[in-house]
C-alpha cells in the first residue's frame, strides 16, 4: 500500500537531527558491552533514496554502533514473509525492525521480538490510540513511530455549487453521492476495495463505523456476528448495487482510487493521509478544489483502522541497549517533525498536530488529529495474517454480491472462530 511504503521509507528520517549523541560512556575504540555495538535495521524498500545519507549521518556520531539499512521488498506481504523467515531461522542478522501496526501482536505472539521497558520512551508524550498498536498480551512490544488513519476526501467546490455540506452520516454520503455526483458528471465513492490488505481495512472501518467490531481480547473472541457488522456490509453492498459506488472501484489499491480522485472522476474518495499532499500538488485536476473531513458513520463521525508503523526489536538482537536508544531517537519531538515536515508521514507526537507553523504547511492535521484519536486498531490476533484473509473473502464475495450482508457475517463468524481455534 502507497502509505505503507512511504511510512517504511521515511522510517530512517529521525537520525539526522541526533548524529551527535554518541555513548560517551565508552573511550574511542573500546570494544562496546552490555548490550551495544552495531545494528541492523530491517524496513522495505527505499524509493525514494534518502534513507542512505541519513544512515550516514547516525554513523558519523556513532562509529562504534554504526546502523546498516537492508531494504526488503516494497511490497507489503514480501516484506512481512521475508521477516518472519529471517527471525523464524533464529539468525540474529536483524535488530530492529520497522512493523506494520497490524504485524506487531503476531511477531509478539511468536517469541521474535523482545518486550520493552516502558520507561524508557516517551509514550504519554504520543497520541492515546497509537501505543495501543504496539502491545501484546499488557507488554510493550514496540514503539510506535508513524501513524496514519483514514479521511474522507470530498470535491469542495461541487458541494459548494449545490450549497451542501461534507457527510457527516452514511446516509447523507450516500444521498449525495447517489443524487449530486450524476449531475456534475462524476462516480459517487470509492475506497479500496480490490482484495488485500485494504479491503479488510475498508470492511473493518465499516464494521467499526456503525459501532460493531470483528474480534476481542487480543483476537481470543470474535465478535463480529452483530447487528453492526450486518450494517457495515450493507452500506458498502448497497452502494455497488445502487450504482453510487462505481463497479471500478472493486480494483482499486491506495493508488488507482488517488488517481480517479485526482483525475477529477469522483465526488468523495476514502484514504490515507497522504492524499492530501499529492491531490494539492501539481498534475492534479482537483488542487484547490478539495477537502477533508473524518470518516462518516451509521448516525454520525465513523472510526477508521488506525494504520501506521512500529520498531521493535528483534529477540534475536545481540545489542538490544543500543538498539532501544535508536528507537528512542527516532521518536523523539524534534525527529518527528522531521518526519512529517520532510516525509509528509502523520507523526506520533502529540504536540505537534497543534504547532501553527506544521498546522500553516498541512493544514489537514487538525482533522487528522480527530481521526486518529477516534481511531481504533486492526484486530489483533497471533493469527492476523490468516483473520485478514478470511475478511478479504468473506468482503469481496459480499461487494460483488453473491452473498448478502446477512450471509457475509455468518461466514466471518464461523471462519473466524476458525481461525481463533487454530482449525
């Protein structure tokens, strides 16, 4: 997913503004004890090509506890298999490793990262929802270092020509993406619906939306045979059947639903934050014609995934000390800043969605705020891997309608308790 790989590629930004802070506890060329010495650094990989010279920086104020970046495939599930393999091996060839948010309870759950000391990072300092992410079972596992939740990006200047406002509710997107879209030549709404990763965001946001949720207690019960989850398959199913939501959009990814909002073909589009940025840029047939708003719900505001992107480190690391105080730098205020201001990535920091001068360049976090603190968390489970395959199915058979929402949500709470078994 687009925001996966610019969260992975932005994960190094932190060490620039750190290279100073070597261990001065040691004399030059003491060999390094208790836990320190060189790291590994395992994240995807780096498109954009400045992870490198940052690298460099940390090194040049770390020489004895230099970091090496191995960048693993871009794709998402390569990455999180080429991890698991390495770690499952037993090598100690990684030691910290940037996770997916929805990765961490199964990499937890399996012994291959360590638990860490909550005393040694700033989490009061971080919105509420995102530490969440990073616990297992009541231990911190990892430390969250860029979030992310979804927004509802609508066309401005079509709702200001017909005098309406930005849903708040479903049933008002659906009546305007029913009744407006049409007449301004446009498709209605679209997420991402093709299925991977992002259809079990879309169905989980739906579900969550209409105050249901598909598992509880660290992924022990499942909890998705509700009246809730029955609602938020209907909105989704009812929009593919009623035409609102463009049959297109059952192949959309991040990218391609960016590209048919930008390309000036829909009314209201669900994604990540980094829309923002790129529809405001140049090529875009929407700049300065846009807005963003929280995602709407059954009777009022929604409730997104909470998305984004932990370190932890590997149980596996020989120098988990250093390791600890490389996470710390990359979550510190200052290196945050860097990373939204230099990356464009949604940062952990509360502080900094109030600064007026970060507000003055990205004026979306005000609302990017309100949208992670309503967030909630994929479900977690040991199994995630297996409970997103099962939503992936179970959504698409119900989206191209072959199984109604009724039938869907049988299947999910069958196949899910499953899967919660080990069956």
């Amino acid at each position: 997913m687009r925001w996966m790989r610019a969260l992975r590629r932005g994960v190094l930004v932190a060490a620039v503004l750190l290279a100073g802070c070597s261990d001065v506890a040691r004399s030059p060329g003491e060999p390094p004890a208790g836990g320190r010495g060189p790291l590994t650094f395992a994240t995807a990989g780096d498109l954009t090509h400045y992870l490198a010279p940052l690298v460099d920086d940390w090194n040049r104020g770390h020489r004895e506890e230099p970091v090496t970046l191995v960048e693993l495939p871009d794709s998402a599930d390569e990455t999180r298999a080429q991890m698991l393999s390495e770690l499952r091996s037993g090598s100690s060839r990684f030691d910290v490793l940037n996770l997916d948010v929805a990765w961490t309870s199964e990499f937890a759950a399996a012994g291959l990262i360590t638990p860490l000391d909550r005393d040694r990072f700033a989490l009061d300092a971080f919105l509420s929802p995102v530490v969440d992410t990073a616990t297992f079972d009541g231990r911190l596992y990892a430390v969250p270092y860029v979030t992310n939740a979804g927004l509802l990006y609508y066309r401005a200047d079509v709702l200001e020509a017909a005098g309406e406002k930005p849903p708040a509710t479903w049933a008002e997107l659906a009546r305007q993406a029913r009744t407006l879209a049409p007449r301004y030549g446009l498709a209605g709404y679209a997420g991402q619906l093709l299925p991977y990763e992002g259809l079990t965001v879309n169905i989980t946001e739906a579900i969550q939306s209409a105050g249901g949720t598909v598992l509880r207690d660290d992924g022990t019960r499942v909890a998705v045979d509700s009246d809730a989850a029955r609602a938020g398959l209907a909105f989704l199913a009812d929009g593919l059947r009623e035409g609102w939501i463009p049959t297109e959009a059952l192949g959309f990814k991040e990218e391609e639903s960016r590209a048919a909002f930008e390309e000036g073909r829909l009314l209201f589009l669900r994604n990540w934050p980094y829309v923002y940025a790129e529809a405001g840029g140049p090529g875009s047939k929407v700049a300065g014609r846009f807005g963003a708003v929280p995602l709407p719900g059954l009777d009022g505001p929604g409730t997104s995934v909470l998305g984004g992107s932990n370190l932890a480190v590997s149980a596996r690391s020989k120098h988990p000390a250093t390791a600890a105080d490389f996470i710390a730098y990359l979550t510190s205020e200052p290196v945050q800043r860097q990373v939204l201001t230099r990356g464009a990535l949604p940062p952990v920091r509360a502080s900094l969605y109030d600064d007026p001068s970060l507000v003055a360049s990205h004026p979306y976090l005000p609302i990017l705020r309100q949208s992670v603190l309503a967030a909630v968390p994929r479900p977690k489970s040991a199994r995630y891997d297996q409970v997103s395959l099962v939503v992936q199915a179970v959504g698409q058979d119900v989206l191209a309608l072959r199984d109604t929402p009724e039938e869907g949500v049988r299947r999910l709470a069958r196949e899910l308790s499953a899967v919660s078994n080990g069956s």
